[in-house]
C-alpha cells in the first residue's frame, strides 16, 4: 500500500483510474498491517522491569529513532517550531513542518504497542482466568477512546493517540481471531497434503 501510494509522484501524468485504485488500497491496508501485528505478536506479559526495560528500548531503536532520524534527513529550516511539530508526531503537526507527514505512522504504531502490551500485561494480573473476554472487552473499550478521542482532536492528539488505540484495538482483534486464523491454516494445510 505504501509503495503503492507513494509512486504516484514518480509517475508522469497519472491517471484517473489510479487514483480510484488509491482509494480502495487505502480503505484498509493500514488496519490489515495492525491486524495482522496482533496474529504475530507473541502474547506475553512483561512481569518485570527488566523485561520492560529491553522492550521498550526495542520499541525506542525499532520504532522512535527511525521516525526522528527520518525527520530530520527529510526535514529542513530546523527551529523550534519545526522541532515542537515532530515531537508532536501526527500527521497534522508533521505537515506544518518541512518533513514528510506520512511519518504520523511511526508514532502511532508506537503508541499502539505500548497500550497492547499494557493490556496483556494487565490480563495476566487481572483476569488470567477469563483472559480472551478481558481482550475482548479491552478491544472495545480502545476502540472507543480512539474514535472520541479522534472525533475530539481531528488528528491532532501527542503522538497519534487516537490513530494507536484505534491500532491496537486492531491488534487485539488479531490476538483474539489468532487461533480461528491459525486452525483454518492448519485445515487447508491438512487438505492440500490429502
């Protein structure tokens, strides 16, 4: 989808058909990718501050120093405006800047991962006993504060809040639906050896 999108500016006199293409990609790959990150992420809470400690310097290295080193290769005319809008990292502060607002993703997607892994954290504390309804419910209730909270603040909440939790409902969604997902792969894998 992104590679998707972004060739368009590569691409002399685009046509309109393209553009209605666009338009569907983008109806649902970026939900499809956070899905997709709750079937793989591996489910396990990090009952120590260590744990924490290496996971959230994974997410920092992986995610966050990505996002600013990209700021600022793409970025000119740095100061403090230009600064306070990254910093901010959504796609409305990114745009007021000289950077690329698409980078509005990376802050989200942290976020997301931050609040999943707070929530599997707080099943295995909470409910261990009733933990796929604890995700269920925590996947509703993340859903709705990211859509007040987007509806409130219009793409404008610190670091994409409302996009992350809209993301990490995704991810819950994909966490919940892993082992239907998982079956159904392993029946058409049994019908094809058959």
């Amino acid at each position: 989808g992104v590679v998707f999108d972004h060739s368009q500016y590569h691409i002399q006199n685009v046509p309109n058909s393209f553009f209605i293409a666009r338009i569907w990609v983008f109806t649902f790959f970026l939900q499809i990718f956070f899905f997709t990150s709750g079937i793989t992420n591996k489910n396990e809470p990090l009952l120590s501050m260590e744990k924490w400690g290496r996971f959230l310097m994974k997410n920092l290295r992986g995610i966050l120093v990505p996002y600013f080193l990209w700021c600022f290769i793409l970025g000119y005319g740095f100061n403090l405006t230009f600064l306070k809008n990254v910093l901010w990292g959504t796609q409305s502060s990114l745009a007021q800047t000289t950077t690329d607002s698409v980078l509005w993703f990376l802050p989200a997607m942290f976020t997301a991962r931050i609040v999943y892994q707070l929530i599997i954290d707080l099943r295995g504390r909470v409910c261990a006993r009733y933990s796929r309804l604890f995700l269920a419910v925590a996947m509703i209730v993340v859903f709705v504060l990211g859509f007040i909270l987007s509806a409130w603040g219009q793409n404008r909440i610190f670091f994409g809040a409302d996009i992350g939790l809209v993301g990490c409902g995704l991810m819950l969604m994909g966490s919940l639906l892993s082992g239907a997902i998982r079956w159904l792969e392993a029946q058409a894998f049994s019908l094809k050896v058959l």
